[in-house]
C-alpha cells in the first residue's frame, strides 16, 4: 500500500501530484521516523542498555554501539550544543548546503526535492575518513516537533535522476536520526542524541566498519559542537573583532571563520 499523506505528532505532510515519482522516498521518510521514534522512545535506549560502549572522544562524550539483524553495528552519541532547540533544529533544517562550509568531514551537501515544509530529499558526501575512500548519500530527510524538543531522521532512497558522483562510493543509510531537547538546567543549551545505522558498500566488511564507526560518529558529535559553539559567539561578538579570545566562549574568532 502507497502513502502519499501522512500526519505525524499534528502534522500533516501530503505529497503533491506532480512530485509522485518521490513518492517511495516520502514513504522511506515516514518510516525513517517511526524508527527513530521507537528508538528514542525506548526506556532502555535512556540506559544504554543493550548497546556496548565503544569509544570516548577527549572531551567525554561516549559512543555506543549495538548489534543489528543487518549490516554494521549501529552507533549513538549523546553531546551538548551551545544554543537553543529552536535555532539548532532551524540550522540542521535549512542551512544543509552550508555544511561544507564548517563540517571538514563533508565535500558536498545539497538539496535535490523538497516534497514538504518538513519532508525532503538531500545528496551529501564525506571526504576520505580515516581508512575508508569517500563516501555520498541520498537520502529523504524528514523533521516533528515533540514537546518542546524535535525528532529528525533520514534514511536512503534510490533516485535515478541523481547518478553517483566520479570517485565516491554510494553508501546506504538504514536510519540516522537525532533527537533535540533544551537542557533541563539551561536552555541555552541543547541535549542532541544521534544514533546512525550506515552501510558504506565498497566492498569493506561490516567488521572493519565497526573498528571505525564509534570514531567517525565522535567526529560528527565534535563538529557539531564547534558549529554551534561558533555561532553562539558571532552573535555574542561578532566575526570582526581580533583574533583573541572571548571572555565568554572559548573559539578565536579565526576559528569561526566560514
């Protein structure tokens, strides 16, 4: 059965007539969410029980990982973002063409459809990350307000109209999804947990790419904290001062320079 309108947490997403050939790639978000949703929604993922701690980055944050029925393992990372839930999920959401800017894991990221206010469908790539040559993706992106926080989740979709780029690899995203909520102590700050189930094809056994995922996953979790961390202070003292630190935040803003 086909579905070409959804309504999920008091939105309702409705595929245009003239967009029916997304039509699997709207289907592929919806349950991109639902998976997430009952991911984040399991007490048991609050405990991390039944994933494995897997790596820890310098500044504390820890990568779990957990066995799945099909390919690698799949990963999460809990970090910190300075900034709150609304302007974090407004950047996630509309600024993705920005991530190489800021991102040096990423060498490009656009967007190819946008089937609804909050469902759509991104090409990206990364650069060559550790031992593995890169890697692109298409995948349909979508995005609830929960509460006062949001769930955004992403997962691969087949789209002839997008050919794979000259020496990238096309990988397949199972289910990456990040889950936003304001710091209970201070809502300048956002609790950003991301969880990632990744094939990266090629031919590189799921064994080798669970040497590595953990750490990948902490990159992520870094850039995203510098990102933020940059932004919070172009607002607090602009992109034009000297290059000196700031008595509030901790980046130069040479640092922050886009």
């Amino acid at each position: 059965m086909t579905t070409t309108t959804v309504t999920l947490h008091g939105v309702t997403d409705t595929l245009k007539p003239e967009q029916s050939k997304y039509r699997p790639a709207f289907e592929a978000a919806v349950l991109a969410f639902r998976d997430a949703e009952s991911i984040f929604g399991d007490p048991k993922f609050e405990l991390r029980e039944g994933w494995a701690k897997d790596e820890t980055s310098d500044s504390g944050e820890v990568a779990y990982a957990k066995k799945m029925p099909d390919g690698p393992h799949m990963f999460t990372v809990q970090s910190f973002l300075n900034g709150q839930v609304d302007d974090i999920m407004k950047d996630i959401w509309t600024q993705p063409e920005r991530l190489p800017n800021w991102n040096a894991n990423i060498d490009f990221s656009h967007i190819v459809a946008t089937l609804t206010d909050q469902i759509d469908i991104l090409n990206y790539s990364n650069g060559d990350i550790l031992l593995v040559t890169g890697r692109e993706f298409v995948v349909s992106r979508i995005y609830r307000k929960i509460g006062d926080g949001y769930i955004v989740a992403a997962r691969s979709v087949d789209l002839n109209e997008v050919p794979e780029h000259k020496g990238k690899v096309r990988g397949h995203v199972f289910l990456c999804a990040a889950r936003l909520r304001p710091h209970p102590s201070d809502s300048s700050k956002t609790i950003c947990d991301c969880v990632s189930h990744v094939d990266l094809k090629g031919n590189i056994p799921d064994m080798v790419v669970n040497q590595f995922a953990g750490k990948f996953a902490l990159m992520e979790a870094n850039e995203n904290k510098k990102h933020f961390e940059c932004l919070k202070r172009q607002a607090c003292c602009g992109t034009t001062s000297p290059p000196q630190n700031c008595p509030t935040h901790k980046l130069r803003p040479d640092q922050c320079i886009y």
